[in-house]
C-alpha cells in the first residue's frame, strides 16, 4: 500500500514536471502568436482583423483638436472593419515617450506613433525603427500636394548622410503670448509688446494683485520653450547654431545672461508665486480668471482660448522683443512638430494596413474636417482651398506669424544627446525653487561634458 | 562508469531515492518558474550594466566594462538620491513606526469601532498611488490649499508653503505622504505582534503592581522583537527601492532635489535613452537591497544568539 502511495506520488510529481514543460512550449507557441497579432497582425486567416496601434498625444476629449482625432478614430474603425485600429494615444508627453521607447525597445515598435524628428531622434531613423515615407510620397503625389514643404525638414535627415523622408507633419506652431486685453484697459495701460514695457507695466499689474505673466513651470518644457523663444529675440538662430556646434557654451556667458534675465523678471515677480504648482492649463485658466494679465503660450491653444467664457477680451501677439534687439523682432520659435510616422516597411504583414492608417490621418480630408471644426482657428501643415475667415486671435496670431523671418525649434532638438532636451527642461525649472543663472548653465554643462566624454 | 541496469531499477526502487527525487520533482516547477521571473531578469540586468546600449534592438551594443558604475558612482545625483533614501529610511523610524505602533495599540484596545478604525487606517494601502499623490498635491497646493490656508490661519504667512515645489521641502514632504500611506500597513504588521503576547503575562505585571509604561518597555516592546524585525527590513528595502511616490508628486525635482534611484533608474531608460546606464543603476539596487537584508538579518541573528 505504502509502496502504491509512494510510486503515484513520484508519478504525479512527473506529471507536474512534464505539464510545466508541455505548457511552457505550449506558452512559447502562444506567445509568439500573440507578439505577431500585437505587432500588427498577423493576417493568418483571409477575414482575420488585422491590428495597427496609434500612438499619439491626443487623448484628452475636452481639447478640440484632440476630441477631433478621437472622433475620427471611431470613425475609422467603423468604416474600416477589417482593420482593427488600437488608439493607444496619451496626452502627457513623457506617458507617450515611455510608450513608444518601451515598444521600440521590446522588439515591438507601435505601427503609427507621432515622432518628433529633428537631431535628437536621429538614432531612430539610424537604426530603421522609422520607416521612409517618400517612396509612398512619390508613388501617391496627391496625398501631399497640399502640404508646406518647409515643414519636413526636420525628419530630412539627409544632412546627415541619410536618405529618405521620416515623417509628414502634423502640428506647425508658433509661441505667441495671449493677453487678457480688458486688464489692461482698466488700468489704462497699453498693452506691452516689448520686455520693457513688460517689467515697467508690472509694478502696476502686481500692486492690483494681478500676475503680470502667468509661468506654469510644472510642466518642464514651459522653461525649454521660454529660453528658446527669449533667445531667438536676442540673438536669432546664431545662439542655438553656437550651442549645438559646441563654440558656446550651457554656462557660456551669452546663455547665461539670458538664464539670468528669466530669473530677474521672477524675482521681480512678473511671473507670480508657486510656479511649480501649477501646469501650462494652470496657465490658460488665471488668464481666463484674470489673475494673470498675460500667458505666453502658443498656437496651439487658440481653439481652447477661443472657448474661453471671455474669448473676447483676449488678443493674441508674438513673444515679446527687446526695445534694443529690434532687428530680432520678428525671429521666433516656432516651425513644425510632431510628426506622423510609421515602423511597417514593405513586406511587413500589417504594412498595407498600417500606409491606410497612416493616409487616414493625414489626408487633405483630416485636415480639412479639423479646419471645420476649429472655424479655421490655428495652424495647419496643409493650405485649403477655401478659406474660413478665422477668429480675432488666429488673425492675431497669423499677422505676427507671417512676419517672421526665421523660425526655430527648441534649441535641443538640433542636439543628438537625447537627453539635453530633459536635462535643459530641468534645470530651467529650478529658476523658480531659487536656483542662480550660473548654477543652472553649469550642471547643464556637465551633462553635456558628460555626454561628450562616453561619446567619444 | 557504466551502470548495470538492475542497479538503475535498484536505486529507482529506493525508498529513500525516491524520496529525494519526488522532493526535487515537486520543488522544480516553482523553481523554474522563479528562475523565469526573477533570476533570468536579474542576470540580464547585470549583464545588460556592462554594456552601452540605446534601447533599440536593431542598434549595436558597446561592451564599456565597468564604465556604467564609475559614471554613476561619480553622477553629482548619486549623493542626492542616496541622501534623500537615508531622508526616507529615517523618516520610516520617526513617522511610521510611532504612528503604526499607536494605531496597533488603537486597533488592538478594548475601543468601540475598532473594527472600523481598523478599516480606516488601512485604507490609504489600497488606494493607488496617483491617486494618493494627486490628493495631496491639492492638500499641499499652495494658493488656497488646507496645509497653506492652515499654516495662514496660525499666521505663518512668512513660510513658503510651496512644499512639493521646495528644492529643500520637497522630500520632506515626500516623506510625510509615504508615512500616510504606509502606517496603516505597518499598523498590521504590530498589530499582529501585539495579538501574539499572552494576556496573562501583563495580568501577572498588573498583579505585580507595574505601570504601563514599564509593561510597554519591558514585555510589549521585547516581545515584538519580530515585529519590529519585520518593519526595519521593509522600511529600509521599501527606502531604497522607492519610486512612484516620488514620480507621481515631483518627478524627482525640482531639478533633481527629490531624485531617488528609482526615478534615476526610470528617467535614464525612458528619458534619456541610456539603457545600460539603467541597468548599472538597477543592478545597484538589487545589490544594495540584498547586502541590506543580510546585514539586517546577521545584526538580528547575533541580537538573539546574545
């Protein structure tokens, strides 16, 4: 009996082994099954669905362009049921980046994903997760005769000895500043367009409570952003051409100065208190509330403002300019962003699938329908035919914008350490918990020396 | 050597042979599995931390040697995270476990409701984290948030209330919502200790006309020896090892004043593209939580042996 016990133990403990051995083979089929299905599908099967995941930043439906692209999601899917279309789309940048980063890096890249181009993803373009988009470009010339050529040179690597075109561009924008106009009305003062009028308006604004210039440093490009922009004013592109080919310096004295100039107007109080307590939505909502006079943003946000309860008080110009840099009045930052991009090449299962859903978002029918909806407020990679007489701020907007003479990205997008975009956003960042000018150019330095050194 | 095949069929009739071998048999599963999920990972993070690597598969890996562990070593935000996890360890002594040990005591008393205040205290455990960081971003918020109006109403208008945004406050405050997050899990923790002491034992003290706080000192605290085993290995591994917290209030900053090896670990993957360098960071982190568990556990082993 004992013996029968003892032979049905080891039999069930071999059978446990073998079980773990069949499942794990079984698993191994399975799984290498479902990574073929997630990386685009797998076809096996005629009237199988065929899976394509977009990955964008539009997912919050109380922004207007995102609702867009939401709507028209549910609309592909219904008219394309043979398609499974998986929006994996985040609105936060860094969710999206580590979205896309984790995809590239398991060996399964997201077929449609927004791409940001320029210098700084040059590795992705290097190592083929980005597929050339200009043999389609040539093969269908319909399908981009109405963008502005201007905006792909950021994913034209040719510079760099690459061929091919990497993207097709999305989101050109531009910084501008929003002015809540009717503040300055009652308190009799013009509304500034120059740095100086600005730190002279502000002893006035601040003495009524109000924040002369709402600065939401929470969110880190706010900082990015507003160095690009303030060095366009000062120097024109030459600073970001210095910076990138390493002539000047993070903690050089040119860069320095204009991290010492931000720092002034904080300490003057032109961008209020608690900066880092609040967002760039935080931004929009106290010049909506009029706790803040003026809010430097961009393009971007003139359908939301245009929602504003008191859309009519508010004006749109460019960022301001220095009295004694006129001549770069009218430099800006600005230019195209975000791109759509693939990781499908030819051959690939979901490759056709993928060129569908890639057309679809970007065809002359999108972009239309988003110049609908917007009642032809912001900007657009594309020209239409019929123009829609646009509202007060996109007109505002587009009488500066037409006038610039250069226009630039963030500085660190023309930089391939990858990390200097994060590391500049940072450390601008810490303007506002008390950090000094030098301080901040020089732990960016470092960074950059850093980079340099395991780079060699 | 060649065996006979009557002794295979002899050893396989070995009572004490098969035995061993169902035991081996029956442990290999979770064995593998293990191996599957913890080792197979751990190696390749030690492996991975030896190499420069940019986190696309089709690119080439650099071999760089120990190169990984010297940058980070030399990184000025080493100190600063290394710092802000001594900052978490010893709050874990001086927040959580005085407020975990008296909501035990709570719990554990003859109080009506207690079974409510039980449910009470733990909850913070099972809310998730960015829901707890977000909470307390607008308790923290500086215009017109509870802390700062209260800090206002006691007229403290001088200090910054701007904690989450403080280069110094920051982790402090950080520490402050970590303690009330985890007290309530801590709390079972003693809680349990607490049960396992024999009433007689402080019948007896009382007996014997002592106070409670000698019954405290001298049985309470003495007899939940492995309580407070338990809460020191977990506070100093949980400190070490800490992340979300961190990422969903702060993200590390400002700057990198919040910085701990997690968000470093995160931000040098994801951010910055260097995924060897993570690596090193990561392999750090397995090496210093195991060598703290085994420093831990011999302290406590040679306690008891005295």
């Amino acid at each position: 009996m004992v013996k029968k016990r003892n032979a049905v133990g080891f039999l069930m403990a071999m059978a446990m082994v073998l079980s773990l051995f069949s499942g794990c083979s079984g698993n191994n089929s399975g799984a290498g099954g479902s990574s073929q299905a997630s990386a685009g599908g797998q076809n096996q099967a005629g009237n199988e669905k065929v899976a394509v995941r977009i990955l964008t930043r539009y997912s919050n439906p109380d922004n207007v362009r995102e609702k867009y692209f939401i709507d028209r999601v549910a609309k592909f899917k219904s008219e394309n049921p043979d398609i499974d279309l998986q929006d994996i789309s985040v609105s936060d940048e860094n969710s999206r980046d580590t979205k896309f980063k984790t995809s590239v890096a398991s060996g399964n890249p997201i077929e449609v994903f927004n791409f940001l181009g320029y210098a700084a993803n040059i590795d992705y373009v290097k190592n083929g997760v980005v597929a050339d988009l200009d043999p389609l470009f040539k093969e269908d010339p319909e399908w981009t005769k109405n963008y502005k050529k201007s905006l792909f040179s950021p994913v034209d690597y040719s510079a760099y000895g690459i061929e091919g075109i990497y993207g097709i561009p999305t989101t050109p924008y531009g910084v501008c500043t929003f002015y809540n106009k009717a503040i300055f009305d009652k308190l009799g003062i013009q509304i500034p367009e120059t740095w100086e009028q600005i730190e002279a308006a502000a002893p006035k604004l601040i003495e009524k409570g109000i924040t002369p210039m709402a600065f939401g440093a929470k969110d880190n490009y706010r900082g990015g952003h507003f160095l690009t922009a303030l060095s366009m004013k000062v120097y024109g592109a030459d600073l970001k051409d210095r910076l990138i080919s390493g002539e000047e310096k993070w903690n050089g004295k040119d860069t320095v100065s204009l991290i010492s100039y931000m720092k002034k107007l904080y300490d003057e109080g032109v961008f209020g208190k608690n900066n880092l307590a609040y967002t760039a939505d935080g931004e929009l909502a106290k010049l909506e509330s009029g706790e803040a006079a003026i809010c430097f943003s961009g393009s971007w946000n003139i359908a939301t403002i245009n929602g504003f309860s008191n859309a009519k008080d508010i004006v749109c110009k460019g960022f301001p300019y220095f009295e004694a840099h006129q001549e770069n009045k009218d430099m800006w930052m600005g230019g195209p962003d975000d791109f759509l991009a693939i990781s499908s090449k030819p051959g690939d299962a979901d490759y056709d699938a993928t060129v569908k859903v890639l057309k679809y978002f970007s065809s002359q029918d999108y972009w239309q329908g988003l110049y609908e909806v917007q009642k032809g407020s912001g900007t657009y990679p594309v020209s239409f035919g019929e123009v829609i007489p646009a509202d007060t701020l996109t007109n505002g907007f587009n009488e500066y914008y037409n006038s610039a003479v250069n226009m630039i990205g963030e500085i660190e997008q023309y930089d391939k350490m990858a990390a200097l975009m994060d590391v500049v956003r940072t450390n601008m960042q810490t303007i506002f918990s008390g950090s000094k000018a030098q301080e901040i150019g020089d732990v960016i330095q470092g960074e950059v020396d850093n980079y340099l050194a395991s780079n060699k | 050597m060649n065996i006979r095949p009557e002794g295979v069929a002899g050893l396989v009739g070995n009572k004490n042979f098969r035995s061993k071998m169902e035991s081996v048999l029956l442990s290999l599963p979770a064995f593998l599995i293990y191996s599957f999920i913890i080792i197979y990972p751990m190696v390749s993070v030690f492996y991975m931390s030896f190499f420069k690597w940019n986190g696309i598969p089709s690119s080439s890996m650099e071999f760089t040697g120990l190169r990984n562990y010297i940058a980070f070593f030399m990184d000025n935000r080493f100190y600063t995270a290394l710092r802000n996890i001594g900052i978490f360890i010893l709050s874990g002594f001086l927040l959580i476990l005085p407020v975990a040990f008296f909501l035990a005591t709570v719990i554990q008393s003859k109080l009506r409701g207690k079974r409510f205040l039980r449910t009470s205290y733990f909850f913070p455990q099972v809310i998730s984290r960015t829901a707890i960081a977000l909470m307390w971003y607008f308790l923290l918020y500086p215009e017109g948030g509870p802390v700062a109006s209260l800090f206002h109403m006691i007229g403290l208008n001088t200090v910054d209330v701007n904690f989450l945004g403080s280069k110094i406050w920051a982790i402090y405050a950080i520490t402050v919502i970590n303690a009330w997050t985890y007290a309530g899990f801590n709390m079972l923790i003693f809680s349990a200790g607490l049960t396992s002491i024999p009433e007689e034992i402080y019948e007896a003290a009382v007996v014997d006309g002592v106070n409670p706080l000698q019954k405290l000192m001298y049985i309470t605290v003495p007899m939940m020896k492995s309580s407070f085993q338990l809460f020191v290995i977990n506070c100093v591994i949980g400190s070490i090892t800490t992340f979300e917290m961190v990422y969903a209030t702060t993200g590390g900053g400002p700057g990198s004043a919040s910085e701990v090896f997690g968000t470093l670990l995160y931000k040098n993957a994801f951010t910055y593209n260097n995924y060897g360098y993570s690596n090193a960071i990561g392999s750090f982190l397995i090496i210093a939580s195991f060598g703290a568990t085994l420093i831990l556990n011999f302290i406590f082993s040679k306690r008891d042996r005295d």
